[in-house]
C-alpha cells in the first residue's frame, strides 16, 4: 500500500494516473458514439440500447460512478499539472525557445480542456440531469412517454437549436484538437515510447482525433437537418 501511495503522490504517478483516466475514457468516448450512432439509422436500436444502458445495476451502480470519477480526476489533476508545468517552464522557453518545438495545443491543454469541461456540463444538463431526475425523483423508470420511449425523441429534440448544435460542434473541434496531444501523450506516460511503435500510436491517435469528434459533429448535423 505504500508503494502505491509513494507511485502515486509522485510527479511520474500523477501523470501515470491522468493517462489511464484519459483512455478510460476514449474508450468510453469510442462507446457513447457507437451508441449515439445507431440513431441516425434505427430510433428502435438506439432506444433500446439507451433504455438498457439506463436502467442495468451494473452500469448505473458501478460503471457511471468511476466514470464520474473518472472525469473529476482527469480534469483537476490536468489542470493542477498544466497550472504547475507552466510555472516550471516559463523561464525555460524564455532560454529554449519552447513554443519553435511545440505546438499551440500542446501549450494550451487547460485552455481547450476547460472549453471541453464547460461542454461536458452543458451535456450533462442536456442528458444526464433530466435522467436522473426522471428515474430517481419522479419515480418513473420505464422510460416511455405516452407508450414510447423517450430517449430519441429527448436528443431530436435537443437538436432543433442551431445555437446548442454550434455549440456542441465547437466544443468537439476543440475536443480533436485536445485528442491529438492527448492520445499519444497518454501513452508517453505510460511508458509506451519506442522509434518503432510512437509513429504508428500518432497516427492512429490522429485518426480516432478526427474521426470520433467528427462523427458526434454529424449526428448532431444529421439529427438538425432531419428534424424539421
């Protein structure tokens, strides 16, 4: 137990730490999309995978918790490193010209990451809130209204707002911009760092970057200009 909280109060074991929450959740990411997907081709499939996803014990009560956690973590502890890495460097790329070897986003972690932060809020006051609050304060968990399920009509309808949808197209730029530093450097903390492995964690990196933020952009295109 003291070697764990040795690794872990450590500046290496913080990092270690942050790494494991971030491709906890870019799977989690990776999951949410596939599930969100289905809505642009079956509202059935897309109800009934939200329907189990909301009312299974196991995702409810032990999954959405260290998720939750998850979040929290990741985000304080990038923005504690961020805050204390900038101290440390300031006079260094004063001396080393540090911005001429490094890109703006990788520079700028906590400014991209407080956007995604401030959208992760705006989503879970969209979704997450109106959930619980129908499951756990009203009572009602059988996620129908008027005998059909709620959930892609719930979404459809959060859609109509071209504002939310500008939004929510934004705050996943930035969310590509922040997964391109962040994929691979998760592995650097990891330890996965090789001539002949890093070029090939980039690349896929850079595509899951693109391609995942670029998918939510869609549905929520797809869900605006198929709605009215």
């Amino acid at each position: 137990m003291s070697w764990v909280k040795n690794t872990f109060s450590s500046s290496i074991g913080r990092k270690f730490a942050m790494a494991l929450s971030a491709l906890f959740l870019m799977i989690f990411l990776l999951q949410h999309f596939v599930i969100n997907f289905t809505s642009v081709f079956s509202e059935t499939v897309f109800n009934d995978i939200s329907h189990f996803m909301g009312t299974n014990a196991l995702v409810q009560f032990a999954l959405q918790p260290v998720l939750i956690f998850a979040v929290v973590y990741h985000f304080a502890m990038g923005f504690a490193l961020e805050i204390k890495n900038r101290n440390s460097r300031e006079v260094k790329y004063a001396m080393n010209k540090g911005q001429a070897n490094s890109s703006w986003f990788s520079r700028n972690m906590i400014i991209s990451g407080a956007v995604i932060l401030a959208f992760l809020g705006l989503h879970f006051y969209d979704f997450w809130v109106p959930e619980i609050t129908t499951k756990y304060i009203e009572g009602d968990m059988s996620g129908m209204i008027n005998g059909e399920y709620r959930y892609y009509h719930e979404m459809v309808e959060k859609f109509h707002d071209p504002v939310r949808v500008g939004i929510y197209s934004l705050s996943f730029i930035l969310l590509a911009m922040h997964l391109m530093h962040g994929f691979q450097s998760a592995f650097q903390s990891m330890g996965a760092r090789h001539p002949k492995y890093t070029p090939g964690i980039k690349k896929f990196g850079n595509i899951y970057a693109i391609l995942i933020p670029a998918g939510f952009i869609f549905i929520a295109l797809y869900h605006h200009l198929t709605s009215h």
